[in-house]
C-alpha cells in the first residue's frame, strides 16, 4: 500500500485537498463547538482523514474518533477465513456508534473504496457478509437516515478506485484525474467554495420548493426502455442541498449533490424501467438492470452483468424490492457532463435521475420528525436494511408531473428541467 | 507519515514480521477457531497488524476487527481542540470492545507509540487526556486485568520509536536496529519460534512453582537507594509467562516476556526504592525516581526528571499510591543484555525487577477467578484506573524471600536468581 500511498499523495493537489477538508466540516457536517465527531475512512483515506481531524479540532470539536477500514483486510477475510465468518459482524462497534450519535455525535464517512474490491470472489459469501453487516448496522444508520444527527460523506481519490475510473492511465495520472474531478463535482476549485455552496443550495432549493407546491401524485418517466409510474407517498416533501437534521444543525449530507429528492409510495410504483449508467454495488458492476413493478413490488428483473447479485440484492428482505427514494439530476449536471462513469453512487447518483431500492428517508415527508415509524409506513414509506440507488435519467428521458385527478404537468424534457 | 513507513517496511525482515505475526495469533493468543479478535495498533504498524488479520484469519478466526490510532490525530487535538476537548473519551467504543470481550473476542494489542510523542505539551491536559481515557477504558481493561479473556500484546518498530531508541542512527538504521531487537527479544530470529517459546514457558513456569512453594510474606530488596519491603498479598499467586485465562485458553499475554510476578499486599509494603531505569509515561520520561512507603502508600515521591507528571500519576485515585504487583526479573535477561533502553514497558520491564502502581491482576491469588473484588481487597489486592510497572532492579539488587517467622531465604543476588 505504500508505494500507491506515495504515488497518490503527491499526485492530488493538496491545497485543494484542504478546502475540501474544511469545506466537508463547515458546511457539510456544519460541526458545532464542543460536538464530538465519529469519523469513518479507508486507510488510504489517511490524508484526507488527518486534515478533517484538524479542521474538525479547530472547528470546535470535543473528540474526533476515526475508524479506517482496510481493503487489504477485507480481502484477507475473503482468503482465509472459515465459512462461518461471513456471517459475523461487528455488531458491538455499531451498537457503539448508535450510542454515539444518540449521545450527539456527527458523523462523517470518506468514501473512495475499490468499487471492485469483492468483484472476482464467492457471490454468496459477499452477499452473507453484507447481509452480517447490514444487520449489525441497523441500529446506527437509523440515526442517520431518520435524520437525527449532522452527517455528511466526502471522497478521496484512493488509487485503487482511480484504477478502476481510469484504467487506460498510468496510476499517478489516475489519482491526479479522479482527485481532480473529486475537486470540480465538490466545489472546492473555485476561490470561495463555502460561498459557492450557499449558491449551489439555493437553486436546489428553488426546484424543491416548486416540486413541494406542485404536490403531485405520481411521477411518469418515460424514454428507451422506460414507462414506468412512481407513485409518491402521502404527505410527501422534497428536498435537496442543505437540510436540518432533527439535532437543529444544517447540514450539507452529500459532497458533492446534484439531487432533489422524495419518498415513493411502496405500493404505488408500476410499470417497467431500464438502467442508464451501470451500478457498482459493493465489489460488483451490475449493468443494464431492466425491472417490472406491480403494486410498488418488482416482479421481474433483469441484467446483462451482475444479475445473480442484484437478485440477491432483492432478496434482502421485503422491501428490498420496493423503492426508498425517486430523485432528480438533469442531465446537464457537471457530474454527467464530466462524462466520468465514477463506478461510486455518491458521484454516479448526482449524474442522473434516480431511483433507490429499499430503506425511505423519513425526513422526505411533512413534519417527518414527529412521524412514528407506523405513521410513515401507512403513508408509503418503505423499510429495509439496503438503500440502493440506480440511474433511470439520461438525455432521452422525458418526466410528467401526474396530479390526483390525472392532469399533467411537465417536469422534464430531454432530461432537463422544464 | 508515508516515506518513513516506506523506510521502515525495507529496513525490517519481512520474513521474521511474519514470524511474528503468526507468534502472536498461535502462542501469544491461542486464538480459537470460530473465535473474533479486537486489534488495536498505531497506524504505522499497519504492515503487522495486515498480517496478524491474515494469520488470525488462517487460525480460523470469527471476525478480526482493527481500531487504528494515529499519532498525528493526537497531535491535531493538542494543537487545536478547545481545551473542554482533553475530558472527553470515547466512552461509546470502550464500552463496545468491553461488549465484544464479554462476547468471547480475544483481543491483540500492537504497540510501537512514539514513548515521546506528547513531551513538549501542556502536562495538565495530558493528565486530564489520560484520566478520562483510563475512566472511558475502564470496563474493558477489567476484562484484561482480570484475564477473563486471551490477550497479548506484541511490538511493531515505528520509525517515531525507533528514532527515540537509538537517536544518533539514519532513521532507516534505526528501525531495523530496533526490528532486530524486537524480533530477538520476541524469539522469532530462531527456526522454530514456537518449540523456543513452550522452552521459555516451562522454564518460567519452574521459577513460579518454586516461589508459589516458598509462601513468603514478604521480599526484602536492598541495593543503592533501596531498602523495600514488599508484603505479598494473602493467598498470592507467582505466574510468568503462559497463562490460562478464566475462558479456559493458556495465552501468553506479552511477547517479549521474562518476568514472574504476583500481587503485593496493598498496605503491606515499608521503606525507600530507587528506579534503576527511566519510565516512559505516555508521552514523558520520568527518571531517578525515588520514593517513600509507609503502610502500603507512597509518603513521598521525587524524581530528577518528570517530577510534575510523576505526582500527577500518583494523584489519579487511591489506589494510585500503593502497588499491584511486584516482579522478578534476571540482570542477565537477554533484554537486560541487549543494553537497549527502549522506553517502553512490554521491553524494559523484562530487562529488570520492578514493581507496579495501581491495580492488581486478580490470577496472582489462588483461585483467583472465584474470588469476589471484595475478597481481592480483603487480601492485600489493590485497585485503581492506572497500572504502571516501573525498573527497581539491576545488578547490585539483592532480594530475600522472608517467611511470616521472619526467616529470610536469598532469592536474588546482584540480580541473579541464586
Ligand atoms: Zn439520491
Ligand atoms: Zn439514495
Ligand atoms: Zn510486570
Ligand atoms: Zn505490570
């Protein structure tokens, strides 16, 4: 690991580095005075990981707790470990973190993992493990994804993901191409990124007001492969950009996003769609998915790579099968127009438009905060372990608005906003 | 941090860190098929703790969970964190790795830390830092201390640690200087490390037996600037080396080791001692310490250097000031002979006798593992957030052994077992 740790660091421009560090606690977590922070990192990550920490301590923070993941331990488990392994989570360093958060902690992940780390190991055993881990994690995601603590994800360029973006370059350009499109996606190439970012949540929230007031009912895609209707749930609320968690903090959860988003209805999605970007899910590429819904569940699926996966992907659980979220990217957002396939849904997802398998933000309603858990799913919001997000945008894709009473209205056209 | 590990990884045998690693899964834990495994190390020590995973892994282990410290983290909160920063801990994974050890997880320690990485920073907030740290760490260190569990603690040369050990070398020089004397105290530079570690066992083992026959009451050591008497604790226990913890595995908790040790008498203990090295106290040298006892407890205490930080570790509770163990070591060990000053206790600790302020372990009474906390009080047990060994020996050390008639039986002279 050494030498690509070498190799990358002096390939990534390590101003920018720094703006990306201090925008990630500013804005993204907007960490308060005396907050403690769990941090969770690749170890390649370490760089990126250290000026956190730095602006986290110098922003106020109480304690800053990094937990690195290793790619090389991974595989070393997938290696040598005896069956039941893959099984076995770490349910005690989950449950710790639950406590942290409900005690006040923020949490920030650096993401940058090898999107293809698992590709070329035993499917059933990726599936048991991630299964494991889901599991075990539950009780902490649930802070997250109800909204409950500031939270936000940030990317370093590890060159083992470079590798895979660019696999046609030397490794050094690799990192240097990913770091740098890391860098213009994230909005720390400009003089004042932290007033770029004010700008940027603003016209998000401009489209996700007009689509709050627009209430409607359904939303129609349509486009090569694609008629499908995605019911939204009662009560739904759109959102983008900043948002305030429950703990009262404005947060920027995603670096960088392109999105609004809502809540389907778990019973009210029906018709058939097609993928338009492939999905990286956990060490597999899963390509042109093709599904069928009725009543909000897939019945049928498909795809030309990474099928045995995604069927075990909807296998999870019950509503595994069922959509968490419904998004939109047009598809003139930087992210598309650098061209770059980044193989990482948190890039990826902010290229198009967008559907989620599983798990629904409970933010994503009215008054979602004071919603119990039975309230939310009698208005359509789905529950499961997994939150997939697959691309269903691309420039040929048309959306409509549906009303209650059948009226339409035109959202986008081309795949851009109309 | 990235050319010093580059420097490090060549100047150390790759051959012998392997040798290590699997030491330490096999003698040094005795991992358990199906058992998990709680690693922590400093990030530095990456290289072996990817290699323990791997021979953890082989040995049929459940889940190897890695929780990486990182020096220059620390630093960044020294730097910047608020001051209220330096009473926090990270209660919420101590209390996890408690969970996991309740659970049946053995855990592995790597050290290696830089023994001076906190010398020039303020002393009071590296004091108010330790404190809650050893309060947050406390339910799992009883785990530990009460040897519920297999553990072990093994050594990585850090180039930070390296450059204190041997100041005057090229760092590359120096952190192989510092492997081989690692890997020779740790007995991994023969052909068969384990068949060498079941003959250091037994001939550990033959000392205790004999100490555990003699029943003595007290130790009476004499030397330049001591003249100490130890009482041991009623119904003490001598061990050294392999050990069976209360779930039934016989681990070997240090690699290197050469002591046998058991529990002092909490009040028993009368006279003057004089530290025959310095200690290294998370961050600061404390040398030429000498102190006073009077009915157990520390009357008096100075120190040529680190006087402030000495007073302060005596300050940290009660028990603080009274002993928890007391240790025989020969001059002639082969950590002795190294002549080596590694500032850091798992080394010097095995190169002389020495005794330790604060708590006890609880296997150094008969039938230990039956015994109630109140018990282990009630019989000269101590009990305290802290444990730190400290050099009393060398070779103008005397020790007799005296019995509850005041017989008196020659143990040690000029340091040697006679
Ligand atoms: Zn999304
Ligand atoms: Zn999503
Ligand atoms: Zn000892
Ligand atoms: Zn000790």
């Amino acid at each position: 690991m050494n030498a690509p740790l070498q190799t990358a660091k002096n390939a990534i421009d390590p101003l920018k580095l720094e703006k990306l560090a201090e925008l990630a606690v500013k804005v993204g977590l907007q960490l308060q005075r005396g907050q403690d922070l769990v941090l969770t990192a690749p170890i390649a990550a370490l760089p990126l990981a250290r000026l956190i920490t730095k602006h986290a301590y110098k922003a106020g923070a109480g304690l800053v707790t990094a937990l690195y993941a290793d790619e090389e331990a991974t595989l070393a488990r997938y290696a040598h470990a005896p069956d039941e392994s893959f099984d076995r989570a770490s349910d005690w360093l989950y449950q710790g973190m639950a406590k942290a958060f409900a005690n006040g902690a923020a949490r920030l992940a650096i993401a940058g993992d090898n999107p293809m780390l698992l590709a070329s190991q035993d499917p059933q055993k990726v599936a048991r493990a991630n299964r494991a881990n889901s599991t075990a994690y539950k009780p902490a995601l649930e802070k997250i994804s109800n909204f409950d603590i500031n939270w936000n994800i940030v990317s370093y360029p590890n060159p083992s993901w470079a590798r895979q973006v660019f696999p046609d370059d030397p490794e050094m350009v690799a990192v240097e191409k990913l770091a740098n499109a890391i860098f213009a996606a994230s909005r720390v190439d400009v003089d004042d990124p932290v007033a770029a970012w004010d700008e940027h949540n603003s016209n998000l929230r401009r489209r996700s007001s007009w689509l709050n007031e627009q209430r409607f009912a359904a939303l129609h895609f349509t486009g090569p492969g694609t008629d499908l209707s995605v019911g939204l749930a009662d009560g739904h609320e759109w959102h983008g950009g900043a948002s305030t968690a429950k703990n009262g903090i404005t947060c920027n959860p995603n670096i960088p996003t392109e999105e609004v988003f809502t809540t389907p209805h778990a019973l009210r999605v029906e018709g058939h769609v097609s993928s338009t970007k492939p999905l990286s899910h956990q060490g597999t590429l899963i390509d042109k998915i093709e599904v069928r819904f009725e009543g909000g569940r897939i019945v049928e699926a498909r795809a030309a790579r990474g099928e045995e996966v995604l069927k075990k992907v909807l296998d999870t659980d019950e509503g595994a099968r069922r959509l968490g979220e419904v998004a939109l990217v047009p598809h003139s957002s930087p992210i598309s127009a650098s061209g770059i396939l980044f193989y990482n849904t948190l890039f990826d997802e902010n290229a198009a438009c967008h559907i989620a398998l599983g798990q629904c933000y409970s933010e994503c309603f009215i008054d979602g905060a004071s919603l119990s858990q039975e309230q939310i799913r009698s208005q359509g919001g789905n529950s499961s372990l997994i939150h997939i997000d697959w691309m269903i945008g691309s420039g040929e894709v048309d959306i409509d608005g549906v009303r209650s009473d059948g009226a339409r209205v035109p959202v986008m056209r081309r795949g851009e906003w109309v």
